[in-house]
C-alpha cells in the first residue's frame, strides 16, 4: 500500500434534483488510514477533476463520522453502506461512488430520506407519554427482552436496507424494513405497548408491511446487524393477529 | 377492512397459493400419479375425479377463482419488484427472484395445459383419458415444456410455502426460517418427482 500515491474516485454527479446526472473522475493524493470521506474532503479542498479541469466541488452529507447517524449513506463500488466507515485500503480501485437510487437526489451523493421519517410517522414509531400531570413511572421491562429491543434501537434510518430491497422503488409504495422494525421496537416496550394496536394499524394500511417479498437483502446489508427479517416476520405474525381481533372483535385490541 | 384492502389481498394471495391451490397442485399430480400402475388405473382414478358430485362448483371454487386471483395480483406483483440479484446476490434474493420468474413460467403454462385438456375437454373436442396426455407428451417438445412446467410450477408452490409461513408469521425466528427453508426444498424434490415420474409414463410407457 506505501508505493500508492494517489486514490481514484469516479463519482456520479447531479448538479440539482431534476438535472441529469452524470460521472466525474478525480485522482486524490494518498494518505494512509483515509476514508471515502477523507477522499470527498480532499476533492472539496481542490476540486480539479482527472482532465485538470477546475470544477464545483462534490457535495455529500455527513455529521457523527462514526456510523450511528445515516446520514453519510451512499453506494460505494456497488454496493450501500456509510462512506465514514469505508476504508480506502480496504476499497477496489478506482472507487465509484453513488447516491442512493431510492432515494430523490438532492445534488450529487446527498438525497433525501424524507420517506423514511413520513414512515415513521405512519407506524408511530415513538411513546405518548405527554399528559396534564405526572404519571409516575412506567411499568418495568423485563432485562431479557432489554436485550433484544436495544438491538432494534440501534436503527440510524441510514435508509441501507431500503437500497438493497427489491421491493422498494418507484414503482411500489412499500414502507421499507427499517419503519416496520421500529414498529416493533416502541411494540415490545411495556409504556408502548399500551398504543401497539395503533402502530399495526400503520403497517397494514396500504403501503404497509404487506409489500415485503421475503428477499431479506436488508438482514444481510444492516451496517448495524438489526435483525430486521425477524422483526418483519414478528410483525406479520402481530399483524395477523390484529386482522383477526379487528374482524372477528376482541376486547385486547388495544 | 375497506381501508386495509391491500394488506387484505396480500394475505389472501399468500393463503389462496397454500390452500386450495397447493392443496389441489399435490391431489392433481398424486392422482396422475396412477398412470404410472397403468393405463386402466389411470383411466379409473380419473373418471372417479371427473365424475364427482358438484364438479363444476369444486372446479370454480377450488380451482379457477382463486388461480384467477393468485395469477392477476401475481403477474402485479411481479411488475412492482426491482430485481437485484446482481448487486445483492444473496440465497434468498435469488429465491425472491425466482419465485416471480416461476410465477410468470406457471402462468403461461398453466394456461397452456388447461387450453389443451379442460378447455377442450369442455368444448367436446376430446376425452379425459390416458390417450389424450399420451398424445400431447409424444412430441419431445411438449414433453420438455410440461417437465419445465411441472418443476416451475412445484419450485412456485414450495418455496411460497415457505413464503405463506413468514408472511402469515408462523416463522419469525432465523432458524425455524432455516428449517422451513430445508422442508419446503423436501416438498420441492418429492413433488417434482411425483410429477415427473407420470410425465415419464405418459410420453414413454415406462
């Protein structure tokens, strides 16, 4: 790796949302330990392309730079993943470097995870706790199913899983796995529990849980290993049930 | 449910493909299964299924509504999904992508083969009997799309068992996932062969 002195970044570019995107290459002096960052931040410093053409510097988005925000998420030589956890070293070159397809562009590697948080929303992804006086505290958790739900709340919405499901595109309005495992995160906490009628609900209108195929690509692709396959099957199961409680009537249906 | 209405259809999709479909795909080829013991068994086995009551009543409740169904809503699903098997080449995306290209072969020959046996059977244009698959699996190129047809169909019906047990949540751990997914490739093979083995019989007398 010493004898290496420069890195090569093809980027596909897009100057605004409705523009045509379209690649540039850049050669980036080598630095050991660089990540894709480190290379963008490089480009942004001197933003001449491999022709020796002065251009706009690549925009990309990023904030913790240590894979627990999402928000740095884009394909990288083909495949989805957080660019502050991608080592140059450990990279393919040339690096080719792309928004994520899911997802509108905004300019060139930042889009827009908006569905991601309008998902949230439709499943309830979070506790009311907000009343007119103190409710004291809560029912206790048992530690085991702690142990199991914190996994869960690792989910940084870095929209990963969405990119590599077959069944989320433009053509299908599929909520996406991170939403439905979350669904069952706020689910298995004793305060959310009391409101998990309301977050099947959300799944099973349309759009909802039912537009998984089983692929299970975003097991597989979860930068944070949540076991989003068993979340989604605990919800199909929970969904079931409630299909049944709201037709046939039951007095747990809350 | 009015506002659960595709979740509703989905899971009907899901179901209709187990039951009645799969259960009426394993009557269909195990009663096949008869031409093997002979022409007269099969003769036999097949006027007792064409001769049971309320026949037409069976056939569009067991049979063609819910393939109807399962075929419409299919052929959508198969449109919506984005296959990317050559970027995520993992076991169960290829599964996912085979289970719609299995999907569209069944349909094609599913409609084929009943054009050619019910529906002709129906118009009067020929009789349930050993004779008429006899003839049809004679040519070798008929014989090779009802094998690619029967195995198509059957791999469909397995590995949407598997399907039907995760979407409905029967399996939710990784590992009964795993086991199901070891079961169902079972059904495959012992299915397959079920249906293949009359195949053999009927284009070959063996």
């Amino acid at each position: 790796m010493a004898e290496k002195q420069t890195v090569t970044f093809i980027i596909t570019r897009q100057d605004s949302p409705e523009s045509a995107p379209y690649e540039e290459t850049f050669h980036v002096p080598y630095r050991k330990n660089m990540n894709v960052i480190s290379g963008l931040m490089e480009i942004r410093k001197n933003p001449v392309n491999a022709n020796g053409e002065k251009t706009t510097p690549v925009q990309w988005d990023m904030n913790c730079l240590e894979e627990v925000c999402g928000a740095c998420s884009m394909v990288i030589n083909g495949t989805a993943r957080q660019s502050c956890a991608a080592l140059v070293d450990e990279l393919e070159q040339p690096i080719r470097l792309e928004p994520m397809s899911t997802f509108p562009v905004v300019r060139d590697l930042i889009i827009d995870r908006e569905r991601m948080f309008d998902a949230l929303k439709q499943v309830k992804a979070w506790i009311p706790i907000d009343g007119t006086h103190d409710l004291g505290p809560g029912p206790r958790m048992p530690e085991k199913k702690r142990q199991w739900a914190y996994e869960l709340s690792k989910c940084m919405t870095c929209g990963v899983c969405l990119e590599a499901c077959p069944n989320v595109n433009d053509k299908s309005d599929f909520i996406g796995p991170a939403a439905i495992s979350q669904a069952r995160l706020f689910n298995s906490h004793p305060t959310g529990e009391m409101n998990k009628s309301e977050r099947l609900e959300g799944l099973m209108e349309d759009g909802g849980i039912e537009g998984c195929g089983n692929a299970q690509n975003c097991v597989q692709v979860c930068p944070k290993g949540i076991p989003l396959t068993t979340s989604i099957a605990a919800m199909n199961r929970a969904t079931s049930i409630q299909s049944f409680k709201n037709f046939f009537g039951s007095d747990n249906a809350h | 449910m009015a506002e659960h209405r595709e979740f509703f259809y989905r899971r009907l999709h899901s179901l209709l493909g187990v039951v009645p479909i799969g259960v009426f795909l394993i009557q269909h080829l195990v009663v096949n299964h008869f031409a093997v013991y002979g022409e007269e068994s099969f003769n036999k086995a097949a006027a007792f299924m064409h001769d049971l009551p309320f026949r037409i009543v069976l056939e569009t409740f067991i049979i063609f509504l819910p393939i109807l169904f399962h075929a419409i809503l299919g052929v959508y699903i198969v449109f919506t999904a984005k296959n990317n098997v050559k970027r995520y080449g993992f076991f169960r995306n290829w599964l996912f992508y085979l289970q719609r290209f299995t999907g569209i072969v069944t349909l094609i020959f599913i409609s084929w083969h009943v054009w050619e046996t019910r529906v002709q059977i129906g118009l009067g244009n020929a009789d349930l009997d050993y004779s008429l698959m006899e003839g049809i699996l004679a040519n070798p190129i008929m014989f090779w799309f009802y094998i690619i047809g029967v195995i198509s169909t059957v791999f469909h019906f397995s590995n949407g068992l598997w399907g039907f047990l995760v979407s409905w949540g029967f399996a939710q751990s990784p590992r009964s996932q795993k086991i199901v997914t070891y079961a169902t490739l079972v059904v495959f093979l012992v299915v397959s062969y079920i249906g293949i083995r009359s195949l053999i019989t009927f284009a070959y007398g063996v």
